[in-house]
C-alpha cells in the first residue's frame, strides 16, 4: 500500500515543459546586438541537428559557448546531457538560462564570463580525463559563435590542443562549432583550393576538421549577410607538423602574407634585412620548395618541412625566432617621421 502510494506520486511528478525560444526572448525583451555580431538560432530542428552532428550526448560532459536566449542549450538538454556547463558573457542572457536549469532539474552550470579568458580545465570532473592516445573523452565543446570571435576563438583553442592544455586536459576533446560559410571553407580548404589560407593549415595539422553542413542566413534573426557553416575538429593522435604552436603560427603566417606572390616573398620576412636573401634561399632549398609556389599550393608537409628547417635556423641562432618583421617596419616607420620633423 506504501509502494503504491509512492508510485502515485512520482507519476503525477512532471518536468515543467521548457519554454521555447522565442518565449524567452519575448519574456526577456532579448535582441540581438548587430556590434556584438549576435544572430539568434531559433530552429529547434537546426539546433538539434547540430547538436546530433556532434554525437551520442547522452550522459555526456558538454561545454556550450554563448549559448544566447538558448537554442543548442534546449537542443542539449533534449539530448540527455550529463552536465551542461554555458558561458556566456552577456548578462541579458542570464534569466532565460537561469528559467532553462530550473526546467532541466539543474542539469544547467552557467557561468557569466568571457570563453576567451575562461579556465576550462577544471570545469569538468578528473575521472573523465583520457590519454591523449586514447579514444575521444565523453566531453565535448559545441557552440553558435559569435562572428567577432570564432576566429581569435579557434586559434587559442588550437594552441590549447597543441599543448594539450585547457579543455584538452581530459584528451582529445571533440569541438561542434558554427563559423561564417566562408571561414569553415577555409578551415576544410584542400591545397591548391581557392580557399586554402593560414587558417587552412594551422587547423588541419593538429586536427581532423570537417565541415558538416550549412544553414541558411535566413534561418537566423536578425539574418546575417552570409551563410553558416557548422564544423566540426577532432584533434588528431600525432600532429603534422611537430614544433611549437607558436613557430608553426610564425611560419604559417609570414608565408600567407603575400598569398598571391611567389612564397619566397613571405618566407623572406621571416629573416632580418642584412641576412634575408641568404636565409631564404637556405631555408626554401633545404625544405625543398620551390620559391615560385604560390602559399595556396604548398601541402602540409611542405609547411612542415619549412618548419623543420626554420626551427634549426632559430636553434643556431638563438635570436632569430624573436626577430618580428611587421616591428621592424613600425620603427622604420617612426624613423622617417622623426627624421622629417627633425
């Protein structure tokens, strides 16, 4: 009689059903900040295909970045997420979000703050940490990125996957993230292709990236001028090119400067004026690239092999990796002004 009683109240127990998207908004008087490159998602058939792209989320770790009014957050919480942990930095948000965890029972951690600068690798319990060899961990990063940052966004994150640092402590975590449709050619951009760009090289040789799928401009609101595209990253096991983020980052970005030139006139910045011709030749001889290649037509082992041998330049020269080309044009610069109101 005991059990039975028990068991009618559970069953007469509900979830309060989530409020949708555009509820909160109207609840909350929310819109979109066109200076904050803000586009809100209300789809919940997009937001959950996004979210199906990222995988089996059941009883999984997840980290959304700017989640808004909440879209991907309802889409998650749809899934049967383990825990729900949102950034975001705009306190009008807030509420909306604060309604989102009342409704899931609490599954929601939100965090009023800046990803750029968040901490990420201690958001998630130890014992889901893998080894970097290991199968993917059962966390996992997903989110609708505002235009103005994604692309600050993913090089950090890249750093952080070649240091196995921040949200890569716990192993090779899986990124679902959306991108303007141009950039997510860029990052997918094959060698030779008309998109193929720094952000082609520094992504694909630390991760397996994948462009998913496009949405529409018009499936969001306010409708942002381009499509989106959504991308996923899976850090690869081993690295393509093995030096130091930051010297593939230098290498990377000084050959793409010039992207329709010859690459011996990028690779040149990379050296001081009274050595440069030397050092170019050097280094493009014993990489084995040719100088006439256009930046667009090196493959990645062409850039690792440019790495390779500028990483043992910079060993015989302890000075040379600090030596900064663009710094050197500014003082010249402020020399010839100088010079003129002397």
């Amino acid at each position: 009689m005991f059990a039975m009683s028990i068991t009618q109240k559970l069953s007469t127990l509900r979830l309060p059903p989530l409020p949708t998207i555009g509820e909160i908004i109207k609840l909350y008087k929310l819109k979109a900040e066109k200076q904050l490159s803000q586009n809100f998602l209300l789809d919940l058939r997009l937001t959950d295909k996004i979210v199906r792209r990222a995988g089996n989320l059941k009883d999984a770790y997840v980290c959304e970045v700017g989640p808004g009014p909440g879209g991907i957050t309802r889409s998650l919480i749809n899934a049967g997420v383990a825990d729900l942990l949102v950034v975001e930095k705009d306190t009008r948000f807030i509420p909306g979000l604060m309604m989102l965890n009342e409704a899931s029972m609490g599954k929601v951690r939100i965090v009023h703050g800046d990803i750029l600068t968040y901490k990420m690798d201690r958001a998630f319990p130890g014992h889901l940490k893998k080894q970097w060899e290991d199968d993917v961990p059962n966390v996992h990063i997903i989110g609708n990125l505002p235009f103005n940052v994604s692309t600050p966004l993913i090089i950090k994150w890249l750093e952080h996957v070649a240091n196995r640092s921040g949200p890569f402590v716990y192993g090779r975590t899986q990124m679902t993230l959306t991108f303007q449709k141009e950039v997510a050619e860029r990052m997918t951009a094959s060698t030779g292709g008309r998109q193929r760009s720094r952000l082609s090289i520094m992504c694909q040789y630390l991760c397996n990236v994948k462009n998913c799928f496009t949405i529409p401009g018009s499936a969001f609101v306010p409708k942002p001028e381009v499509d989106v595209g959504v991308v996923q990253f899976t850090p690869l096991i081993q690295p393509q090119i093995e030096q130091p983020f930051k010297l593939v980052e230098k290498v990377v970005r000084s050959v793409f400067q010039f992207r329709g030139k010859y690459c011996h006139h990028g690779v040149a910045n990379l050296f001081p004026e009274e050595h440069r011709l030397k050092l170019t030749e050097k280094l493009l001889m014993l990489a084995d690239v040719d100088p006439t290649r256009r930046p667009y037509e090196l493959s990645m082992s062409h850039f690792r092999d440019l790495c390779n041998v500028y990483r043992q330049l910079c060993d015989q020269d302890p000075n040379l990796f600090s030596y900064n080309f663009r710094e050197e044009l500014r003082l010249k610069k402020l020399h010839r002004i100088s010079h003129k109101t002397s």
